[in-house]
C-alpha cells in the first residue's frame, strides 16, 4: 500500500455530517489479490463503518500507476 487519501466534500470544505458520505481513495502498487480484498472489506465493515457518517463511507481502490499519468 502507498497510502491512504481523503477527498471530496470533506477536502473541498463542503462536508455535511447529516448528509454527506466519507470519501477515501487506497493507492496501492500492484492489484490486489482476492484475499487481500476480502481481508480490507471485513476491516472496513468491523472496524471503519461503525465510525462512519450517516451516509456511510466510498472508497476505491487505485493503482500507484494509474495515479501518475493522471490526465
């Protein structure tokens, strides 16, 4: 993994805890593999969706490659 980054609303200042969701990109060098999936969805629904807005959470999960010829 690279890291993890915020954005949408709550980077562009117009984040709403009533109405808006959490958006978060996960870069990460290589694909990941069907274990490795499983393994960041459990994570995310035990540990992060009990701390989520109202709305909930997004995320995706992109390539370090495809991040460095952004067009």
């Amino acid at each position: 993994m690279v890291g993890i980054y915020l954005h949408g609303s709550y980077v562009l200042g117009s984040y709403n805890e009533q109405v808006s969701d959490l958006d978060y990109i996960v870069v990460v060098i290589q694909p990941l593999s069907p274990t490795e999936k499983l393994a960041l969805m459990t994570k995310t629904l035990t540990d992060l969706w009990p701390l989520a807005p109202a709305k909930g959470l997004e995320f995706h999960v992109l390539l370090l490659a495809d991040c460095q010829q952004f067009s």
